[in-house]
C-alpha cells in the first residue's frame, strides 16, 4: 500500500518561489560588512580589470564578472573562468 503526500497550492507556490528568486550577498553567505567584500563589489560595479595571482603562481587578467561564498568568476577575453577563492594569493587592480 502506498502513501502520498500532498502540498496544498500556497506552499507549492512558495518553495518555487524560494527557488527561483535570485542569490542575494546575504543569502548565500558572504558578509558585506569586510572591506575585502565591498572592494570586489566596487570593482565588479564599475568593470574594473583585475590581475589575480594563483597559488600556483599562475597570473590571470580580466574583469570579475562575479563572486560567492567559495568562487570568483573572471572574464578573460570573452571565456569565463570559475576560480576558487581559496587558490587566490592576491588580486590587484
């Protein structure tokens, strides 16, 4: 015998709601408070070129396109490339 659990349409409406709202700062964890937070968002607000140094010490340039709570996305040439912020030694601007 099978059971079925059903949501009535309010809470079906507001888990897809929850889902497809876009990722705030807050929402996926990174603290806006830190200047080291505010400075990259200045730099993505006004399409700043960055160099970024990798641990590796591989040397990247582009425009920081976005960031989270574990990666920075950089736009070098047209080709975006996902890097983890825990590989980064520095990013200079």
């Amino acid at each position: 015998m099978g059971f079925k659990i059903g949501f009535d349409d309010s809470i079906r409406k507001t888990v897809i709601a929850k889902k497809m709202s876009a990722p705030t700062a807050t929402k996926i964890g990174l603290n806006t408070s830190l200047p080291s937070i505010r400075r990259i968002h200045g730099i993505i607000r006004d399409k700043n070129e960055v160099e970024i140094k990798l641990l590796t010490g591989d040397q990247l340039r582009g425009k920081i396109s976005w960031i989270d709570d574990q990666c920075i996305c950089l736009d070098t040439s047209g080709h975006k490339v996902v890097i983890w912020q825990h590989a980064i030694a520095f990013i200079k601007s």
